[in-house]
C-alpha cells in the first residue's frame, strides 16, 4: 500500500511539471492561444517573435525589457477582439511597405475597449493604427519614426480612422510623417501629448467633436491641421518652433464652430492660420515672437476674436484676399495688442477703437517668397515707407483693446507725472502774474 502511495506521489508530481516545462517552449503566439479568455499573461524580460494575432479578451502585461520583434512582412501585433490590453511592451518590425493591401503598423486595433499603456514603438511604418475602433484608451506610449529624411516611406504615429470615442494621453511621438493622423473619427480626446519633427504634429481631417486639450507641437513643419471639421476645442495647447518657409502653430481650414481657447503660439513662422472658414472663435490666446501672428484670409468670415495677447510678433496680424468680415472684440472686450492705446478713465479698455494696419497683405497675396524674407529689414522699411505714404491698410479693427496691467501701471504713470507737470505750469504761471 504504501508503495501505490509513493507511486501515486511520483506521478502526480511529475504530471505537476509538465505544464511549465511546455510553456516555456511554447511561441507567444501559442501561449496567446492557449491563454483563458479575460486571463492575463506576463512575460519575461526578452524578445519574443512578432506578427501576433489576438483573438479573444486578454491582458498581456510585460517588464522593462520586454521586446515583441515582428518580421517586418505585416503588423507586429494584430488586435482582433474587443477588451484587450497591452501594458509595458517594446514593439518594433512592422512591414513598411506600401504596395500591399493594408499598411502595417506596429500595433494595429480593430477591437473595441482596447487599453495600449507604456509602450514603446520603433522601426514601424504606423506605429498605433486605429481602424473602425470604439473606447480605445492610448496613455503613456511613445513612438520613433525614421525622421525628415525618410518622411515619405513611412507612416504616422497614430492614425485614427473610422475610429469614434477613443482617448490619447500623455504620449511622445516624433520623427513620424504626422504625429497624430484623425479622418472620419468623431467624439475622440488627445490630451497632453507631445508631438515633435513631424510633418504635422496632428493632421485632423473630416472628423467633428473632438477635443485637445494641454498638448504641446513643438518643431514640426506644422504644428496642427484642423481641416473639413466642425465643432472642435482645442484648449491649452502650446504651437512652438515650428519654423519654415510657410509653416504655422495651427491652420483652421475649410472648418466651423472651432474653438481655440487659451493657447499659447511661440516662435512660429505663423501662430494661426485660417482659409475658407466660417464661425470660430479665437479667445484667450498667447501670441508672442511669431513672424505672423494671426494670418486671415478672406475666405475665412464670421469669426471671432478676443481676449488675445499680441506681443513682439513681427505682424500682429494681417488680413490677406481683401476686406475681412470678422470681428476683433465682442460684448466691449477687444484684445491685448501691445501697442500704446489711450485709457484716460483707466477702466482697462482703450477710450477709443484701435486700428491695426499693414501694407503686407498685397506683397504676400501675390508673391509667397515674402514669407521667407519677413525678418529682413527691407520689410520694414517697406512698412515703413508706405506708412509715410498712407498705403496701410488696416488687418483688424478692434473698438474695444484691452490694456495689461503693466501698461495700466505705466498709464497710471504718465497722467501722474502730466499731471503734474500741468500744475507746475499753472503754479509758476500764476507767480508771475503776480
């Protein structure tokens, strides 16, 4: 009897082992077959082949080191089913051709309710492709393209299609073709992401309510595309450093009901551009050291702009295309426009409209080399010139502009000081009389 018993313990012990040991030979893929629907599968710290393919609800959660290496022939990891999660991976290898059926990227989505954290994705030709995905949560991934040289053989950071209801959050993209790449995706939020050396750091095209919010576009050849939407914010942003020839922070086109909220646009070639246009709101907004702050085409009407800080822009503004139909205030609040303006009662708004002139529009609306020659003193002396020659025109007109509190200290100042100087006038005039 006991030895049956010894026997039985053998057996069972040996029966015990057999599934760790298989494991451990079994492909990822296997392993990925094999695991329970809504399980959660660990990995160790090494390279494991890609071209996966996931099927069923499953969390698959690796370590620092965790490497998935696809062949570079298709998508590393391919998400079929919905509820599935990917949690501290390194993916790199999809296939980076175009003259195939689908371009590969290094996680493409097609579930709903999928959740991408902590993953980092090089050597890709898209590195997250969304495609008719819903409730998708993208937080805390970064993504390397292969840089400028190199834009046209590959693909974006994020690309979003048909894809509604997602979330993008504190993500790091660069040298991709376009940081993040949204067409027919509506009702998505891309918060506090940095998207930089990119073509545009988001390309947003026939997609409406969406929201960004606390984003930074830094060094692309354009910050960001809103074109063919309606009904977008975009709020707390920065659009910086992105320089070129005729780059810009931000370009609103053929859009409507766009809302560009407290933004701040440094050290761009143009903070905003707008073209074929109609009913946004430009509010809040920080536009300092640009060659052109704000440039308006004429296509673009109804809108509104307010509040707005304009400050050691080479132009403020310029309205190009002829007269504009917009306006430069709303309910007595103009703009901030960094110029000396009249505040006699000193309630913070100039005692009378302001007129915000150029003689630029002309010269840029008929010759596009004049971006490139925009620091260069001849322009100002070419403003100059037609200032004395009452050639300006005026860009914006705005009744009611707005002061800064430095300026009101200042203003504060000088009637002091004219004040008194008045009274010392009188004073020794009166002395004299007598």
């Amino acid at each position: 009897m006991k030895k049956i018993t010894f026997l039985l313990l053998i057996i069972s012990c040996f029966h015990l082992s057999i599934p760790v040991t298989a494991a451990e030979s079994k492909s990822l893929q296997q392993l990925i077959d094999d695991a329970p629907a809504n399980g959660t599968l660990e990995l160790e710290a090494k390279t494991y082949p890609g071209n996966l393919v996931i099927n069923k609800p499953i969390t698959i959660i690796g370590k620092n080191g965790t490497h998935i290496q696809g062949d570079g022939t298709g998508n590393v990891i391919e998400i079929r089913s919905d509820g599935i999660t990917l949690d501290t991976l390194e993916i790199a290898g999809s296939g980076m051709s175009r003259n195939t059926s689908e371009e590969y990227s290094g996680v493409r989505v097609m579930g709903n309710e999928a959740v991408l954290k902590n993953l980092n994705i090089t050597e890709s030709y898209h590195g997250v492709y969304l495609n008719k995905s819903r409730n998708t949560v993208i937080k805390n991934i970064k993504v390397i393209g292969h840089g400028a040289e190199e834009l046209g053989n590959q693909g974006n950071g994020i690309h979003i299609m048909r894809s509604n209801e997602n979330y993008i959050d504190n993500s790091h993209i660069e040298k991709t073709r376009d940081g993040i790449y949204v067409e027919y995706s509506n009702d998505n939020r891309i918060d506090n992401n940095t998207m930089t050396e990119t073509r545009y750091g988001l390309h947003y095209m026939y997609s409406n309510n969406n929201s960004f919010t606390g984003n930074h576009f830094v060094k692309n050849v354009g910050g960001a595309a809103i074109m063919h939407s309606d009904h977008i914010l975009l709020e707390n942003n920065k659009f910086s450093f992105n320089q070129g020839s005729r780059s810009f922070g931000l370009i609103v086109q053929t859009s409507r009901d766009v809302h560009v909220l407290n933004n701040e646009f440094h050290l761009n070639q143009r903070g905003l551009y707008l073209e074929q246009s109609t009913s946004n709101r430009i509010e809040g907004n920080d536009f300092f050291h640009n060659q052109i702050g704000i440039e308006l085409w004429t296509s673009s009407t109804s809108h509104v702009f307010l509040n707005n800080n304009f400050n050691k822009n080479r132009l403020h503004a310029i309205t190009v295309g002829g007269e504009s139909n917009n306006e430069w205030f709303e309910n007595g609040v103009g703009n901030y426009w960094n110029v000396p303006v009249l505040d006699l009662n000193q309630d913070g708004v100039g005692d009378g409209p302001l007129e915000y002139t150029s003689s630029l529009s002309k010269l840029i609306e008929s010759n596009e080399l004049a971006y490139m020659f925009l620091s260069s003193p001849a322009i100002s002396i070419y403003e100059k010139a037609n200032d004395l020659l009452t050639h300006q025109k005026v860009m914006a007109l705005d009744k009611y502009p707005l002061l800064s509190e430095k300026k009101k200290s200042g203003y504060m100042w000088i009637i002091f000081i004219a004040v008194l100087a008045a009274s010392t006038i009188i004073y020794y005039k009166r002395r004299g009389l007598r």
